[in-house]
C-alpha cells in the first residue's frame, strides 16, 4: 500500500497509509478541528467533508474540536469512513484529492505548522493494574516477593476510578503536585511538593460507543467498542500515594496530570500486530474469558531529558507484557452494570517486561529510588525533578512499514506555592 504522499511511504515513518490515526488540530487560519495524518502531513477532514469528499451522516462530524461525534457513530462507519480515506490517500485510488490542487492546497497541511490538541472530550478516566510484572516489581519493593501480589490479582483486573479533568494532550507541562507525605522516620504527615514524582509508561483504549447502564459485556463485546488506542503517561507522585493510598487507593497522587499522545490508532489499523494475553495462572471466571488475541506487538520505549540537556532511552518494553487486555479490563469495567461512554478512557496500568531496562517507571527502575539511573551529560536521577521532560514513544513493525503514535510528552514544572 502507496500513497502519493510521498512521506508516508518511508520504512521509518510513524504515519503510513496503513496507520491513518485520528486527531484534533488547529492552524493560524481555522479553530480546531479533526483530521488524520500521514507521512508529513495532516489531511484536514472537516474540509473535505464540506467539499463532499468525505461524508459520514447528514450533518458535518468532524468541524468539531473532538472526535466523539465520529466515534459515536460506531464500528460501521468507522470501517466505511477509513476505506473511503485509503482510497483518496493511495495510489490508484480515486482522485477527488490528488488531482484537485485547490483542494490539496486547503486540506493537506504540514505537520510542523499546525498544533495539536486533545482529541477527544474525555467522558471518564479508568486507570488499570494489569501488568504482571509491574505487580509484581511493585510488590516486591513494599511487601516481599512472597507476598508481592495481592490475592486478587491473578483473578481480577484491578483498577481504580481517575480524573478526566487533568487528562491533557502531548506538550502540556504541569506543576509539581502539592499534598502529604509522611517520611519513613517521621511519626506524622509533613505538607510541600512530592519529592518522588515518577512515570508510568501506558497505553490508553478510547471508548467510541457507548453502552447503557444495566448492560454488562462479554469481552469480544467489550472490544467492539474500542475506537483506538493512544500512550499514556499517568504520572504519579510516590510519596503521596504511599501515605494515602490505604484502605481505597489512589487519590491525590494521581489527580493532578495524566498524559495522552495525540493521534488515536485505530484497531483495524493494529489488527495485523495482534497477540495473546500470556497463559492463565489462575483460570478466570468466564465473564472475562477472550474469544481470540487481543493484545497487540507495540515496542514501546521512555526517554527522559534533563532541562537543557539531551534526552536518555531509560526504558524498553513492548505492550504485549499485559496480563490482561483493554478488553478484559472494559469486560470487568462493565460486569456490574456501569455505563460506558464515548469518550471513556481506559488505561492500561504501567507496562513492563521481565528484564532490566524493561520496567515502565522510576520506582521499579531504580528500586525505589537506590539505584538511581545515569543520563547523558553525567547526570543521575532516582525520580522525577523539575525541568525534565519525559517522551513516551510507541511503533508496531510491519512488513516494511510502522504503525506509530507519535509522542507523549510532558515537562515538570516548579510546585505551586504552598497554601498558608
């Protein structure tokens, strides 16, 4: 598969004709609307779609600033609206675009002169704990190797209810959180900014369509409402959730920024990459039983760059270390009667594999923080510290051509001031 859009035909480009993954831009002359991107450059959709180029329903989807009006037109249109855009984007394909300059010219715009922005309205947050041997890595550091796992892990996809409201696009910095934290040789909480702010390399399942309350799922019914998938960067402030996160989890360490890439992939663009959960150490309850693969080969990689320094690859890992997959994990999600809703995000929980240099955060790379890391230039890090920038890259690997996210970026900045 060619396009004439020359970029897109190198071996290393992220955005080939195979990929075609969805996004939210916006230039100098137009407010923010949906398009797509491949090679170089971003066909803008919603200008096609006033040309009759693109059609989906009988009002205009996608002169919007997201992609849920599109998403939750469902997997029909999703199919029809991708086999239209290959066929405009490719060699031998109609020519309603490549043979129309003037429409070229107002809907083909270069990548590096538009901005990107969220590219959905997210509805809810979810985020899981899916990875064995992140479980287990984590584990290990509080409780022990032989009691690393909780008893429920091996049954149970567990995750935790986060906030849509600081879910933010590649690009955004945010500031050092604030909260409690209570060191080990202190008998109460102090107050100030997380000292032990950290990564967690993830990858995010977008729900297109949605469901109504009461529903529960099967989990090849759970799959059918994925739309696509992003990186995602829930960062997480150690000290804080050590101090708060017993008896209900998670809270204030994780409210204040979650990362997302900008362009969704979509899973028939993944569907070549597909691989299976690894073999059940426990057998699960038949509700989350899967009907066929449903993780995918994604290599997945972190880098992190000190302010005004150049960047280090600190980790290395692939998607397909998931014990359990977003289908499992939207399955469960719904059991109990919970609503799903276009524009759900569902994270994956921290990704990592079983060698060194595999593990997706700074906890389980340095040991929690004893084994600090060495960077270019010299420098070291056990954690997070302000200025750092920390990117999160993902490719799946065809046959001569990749299926990229593009990045997931974030940058540190300075605490607020402490409330007197």
């Amino acid at each position: 598969m060619k396009s004439w859009i020359q970029s897109a035909n190198a071996p290393d480009c992220e955005f080939s004709p195979r990929n075609l993954p969805y996004g939210v831009f916006s230039d100098d002359d137009h407010r923010p609307r949906c398009g797509v991107a491949i090679g170089d450059m971003v066909v803008d959709l919603a200008r096609l779609e006033a040309a009759g180029v693109v059609k989906c329903t009988d009002r205009p989807v996608f002169d919007a600033p997201a992609l849920n009006a599109f998403m939750a037109l469902g997997r029909t249109e999703w199919a029809r609206t991708r086999a239209r855009l290959i066929d405009l984007l490719t060699d031998g394909g109609d020519a309603a675009l490549s043979s129309n300059a003037a429409l070229r010219r107002e809907a083909l715009r270069p990548m590096n002169s538009v901005r990107t922005h969220m590219p959905i309205e997210v509805a809810g947050y979810t985020d899981f704990y899916a990875s064995k041997n992140h479980a287990v890595n984590v584990g290990t550091l509080f409780r022990g190797p032989e009691n690393a796992l909780p008893p429920n892990w091996l049954s149970i996809p567990i995750g935790y209810n986060g906030r849509a409201s600081t879910v933010v696009v590649s690009g955004t910095p945010f500031r050092r959180p604030l909260g409690q934290m209570k060191p080990a040789d202190a008998d109460l909480p102090i107050f100030g900014p997380c000292r032990r702010l950290d990564f967690e390399l993830e990858m995010g399942a977008i729900i297109g369509t949605s469901t109504e309350m009461g529903t529960h799922l099967s989990v090849a019914q759970a799959e059918e409402l994925v739309f696509g998938y992003v990186l995602l960067n829930d960062w997480s402030a150690r000290d804080i959730q050590a101090w708060e996160y017993q008896p209900l989890g998670p809270f204030q360490a994780k409210v204040f920024a979650t990362t997302i890439s900008p362009w969704i992939v979509t899973q028939a663009a993944l569907d070549p990459f597909r691989v299976s959960t690894p073999p059940r150490e426990r057998p699960l309850l038949p509700y989350l039983h899967e009907n066929g693969p449903m993780l995918y080969d994604i290599d997945l990689e972190v880098a992190l760059a000190p302010a005004g320094g150049g960047e280090t690859i600190v980790s290395r890992t692939n998607y397909r270390e998931m014990y359990y997959s977003s289908a499992q994990q939207i399955a469960h999600h719904a059991i109990g009667g919970c609503r799903m809703e276009t524009g759900d995000l569902i994270g994956s929980g921290t990704i990592s594999g079983s060698v060194a240099g595999s593990q997706g955060s700074l906890l389980e790379l340095t040991k929690g923080g004893r084994s600090p890391i060495d960077l270019a230039g010299g420098v070291q890090r056990s954690f997070i510290e302000d200025g750092d920038t920390i990117t999160l890259r993902g490719r799946a690997k065809g046959d001569g051509y990749l299926v990229g996210f593009g990045a997931c970026m974030g940058t540190v900045l300075p605490a607020p001031e402490s409330p007197r």
